[in-house]
C-alpha cells in the first residue's frame, strides 16, 4: 500500500512524499486518500518513491498520474497501448481523470528495478510538468502484456509497448537519471537524511 508523508522543502514549505511500491487495484482509494492529504498539508510539488516498484497495472498508474497532473489536465492522454499493425484495432488510449488539484513538480526516486508501470507514469507525465529522476537508470521495460489462458497454462507474451502523448518510449536502456545519486540501502525511506530523498530535496532547492 501507499506511504506518504511530508518533507522540508526549501524556504520551509512542505513537499509530499509518496512511495508506491505495486501498481494494483487495492492500492487506488488509498492512493486518492493520501494524496488529498498531502495537498491538504499544503504540499504543491511532489517526491514519488518508485526505485523498488516494478510495475503493474496500466489502470493504476493512470490513476497516480490523473491525481498528479490534477483535474486541468482531464481528457489529454497519459499513455498509449499499441499494438503491431496487424492488431491496430487493439491500440487503446488513457487519460487523465481526476477531480482535485494536482501538483505543481514532482521528482521521481528511480533506480533498476524501477521497472513497467513505473517507467510509464515518469514517461506519461513528462509531457505536462517538470519531471526530475533521481538515483539511477530505470530497468527499461516499455513493453505490457495480456495474459492468455493455453490449455491450462497462462502465456504472457509481450503484446504492446507504451507511448506518452508526444509519441516518446522504447526506452529499451531505461529512462535516465537526471541526477545520479547512489542507493545506500540506508536509513529509512522518505526521511531528509536518507540519500534518494536528500537528492530529490536537494533537486527541488536547485529548480
């Protein structure tokens, strides 16, 4: 499930924070819950914590990025399912819906097994609002599937890659990091001093 929280941003306001370790349809209410606490705290900018969240849904993660781009966006494509021209048809389009504020910048905590769904939400928003990464390099996985009963065994064969609204995917080396900062595996996550979360506050003094 989600864990959100707040940071010291500069000049003393808050920044959210929200880490997200599994794209899955439990974790949507809560999601929308915490979020609206985070604005409710007053937080405009946001630290989303994907570094060990390996995908998931396609469903959820549109629903993260509806609740981060905010209701002004409704309507405009977060991602693009496509499919080879053979099955064009298939092709199938998400979009923001949302009924509440979003937020102003968000700062993606990223790393190698930042895999999938992870990678699509960094790639849907970056048409929108200023998106950094920081830690290291994501999987690179642009590609989903849909699962297929086969005489008693489920084939899951790749059947589609992801595109943002302007186009962008195959990122096939993973989305880089725009700032490399090492995960020391220690501290606690989503304190000052861990060193993902120092970089992304750091990040969001030097913008």
């Amino acid at each position: 499930m989600p864990v959100v929280g707040t940071l010291p941003g500069p000049g003393g306001r808050p920044v959210g924070y929200l880490l997200m370790k599994d794209f899955i349809t439990q974790a949507e209410e809560p999601l929308r819950t915490g979020l609206a606490q985070l604005r409710a705290a007053g937080a405009t900018e946001l630290v989303l914590d994907l570094r060990y969240n390996g995908g998931g849904r396609v469903s959820t993660a549109n629903v993260l990025g509806s609740l981060i781009v905010g209701a002004e966006r409704n309507g405009q494509v977060f991602t693009e399912l496509r499919y080879n021209a053979r099955l064009a048809a298939q092709n199938t389009r998400f979009t923001f819906e949302a009924s509440t504020p979003g937020f102003q910048r968000v700062v993606v905590l990223t790393g190698p097994r930042t895999c999938s769904a992870s990678e699509l939400v960094v790639n849907g928003l970056a048409p929108y609002l200023p998106v950094a990464t920081i830690g290291g390099a994501t999987c690179g996985k642009p590609y989903g599937f849909n699962p297929t009963p086969n005489c008693g065994t489920t084939v899951s064969a790749v059947n589609f890659e992801s595109v943002n609204a302007a186009g962008v995917g195959r990122y096939h080396d993973g989305l880089p990091a725009t700032c490399s900062v090492d995960d020391t595996a220690t501290g606690s996550f989503g304190q000052p001093d861990e060193a993902l979360t120092a970089g992304a506050l750091g990040c969001q003094a030097r913008r």
